[in-house]
C-alpha cells in the first residue's frame, strides 16, 4: 500500500513542483512506513494529485476563483496496525513536502491518515493481509527480520 493522494486546485501550482512533490512524497512515505527495509520497497508507493477547478473549491466560504486561499488536502492510506509515531510522522511531512514544493501555508495544509483493514485491501488480487504473511514467512524462513 503506500498511496498518498493531494487535492489540488487547478491551475495554481507548477507542473515541475507537483511532479517533485510527488516523486518526493513516494519516498518519504517508504522511509517513513518501512525504515528498516534495505532496500526500501518503492514499488508499493503511489502518489497522485487530482485537480479541482477554482470555481469549484471553497475555502473559508470563498471559492478559489472568488479569491479563496490556497488550502491544499492530502489523504494518505496505512495498512491499520501502524504506530502512533509513525502515523504523526506521515501527517507532518506531507504537510511538510506540500508547503515546501507548493508554497502554500502551512497553516491552510490539511490531511488525513486513513487505516485499511488488511482484510480489507488486495495487492495483485489478493487480500493484503494473506500477501504481506506470505512475504513475513518467506523472510523468517530466510533467516530475515519482518
């Protein structure tokens, strides 16, 4: 899993600062959700923005196109089961990641960690949670750690 979504409006930010927001925000969500993992499994990682025109975005009760702030959203999705720590790390880097590429406010910046039942999510067609206890005892078989 790792998928971090960003709500965007259209038209206000750079195509270059939305694609090294992306490309960054892969690898942060990787180093944060599998630090000990050599190498870390970007495969799983996927980010994507989604666009909104500005007369269909409000914030504060005024819609973009009317003059509305910049208030850019993210939602990331966790397998559940995930610490605390690790969920706080993903809120406030993301956060980080959006003000740093996209120069908004950090105080505009929202987002959400959503956790998905393992049960609840396939990898390939598969139930995850049958995937990841195939690949945690393939690792101890192999003398690995999970």
């Amino acid at each position: 899993m790792p998928i971090v979504h960003f709500h965007l409006v259209e038209g206000r930010h750079d195509d270059a600062a939305i694609r090294t927001l992306l490309v960054e925000a892969s690898h942060f969500y990787v180093d944060t959700l599998y630090p000990d993992e050599n190498p870390r499994p970007i495969e799983r990682a996927r980010a994507f923005a989604s666009f909104v025109a500005p007369g269909h975005w409000a914030t504060a009760g005024t819609l973009i196109a009317d003059g509305g702030a910049d208030a850019p959203y993210f939602t990331c999705l966790v397998l559940a089961g995930r610490a605390p720590e690790q969920l706080a790390r993903l809120l406030e880097g993301f956060t980080d990641l959006v003000v740093r590429h996209l120069g908004c406010e950090r105080g505009a910046v929202r987002g959400q960690v959503i956790p998905i039942d393992p049960a609840h999510w396939s990898i390939g067609g598969r139930v995850a949670s049958q995937v990841r206890g195939d690949e945690i005892a393939r690792r101890a078989a192999a003398g690995g750690s999970s």
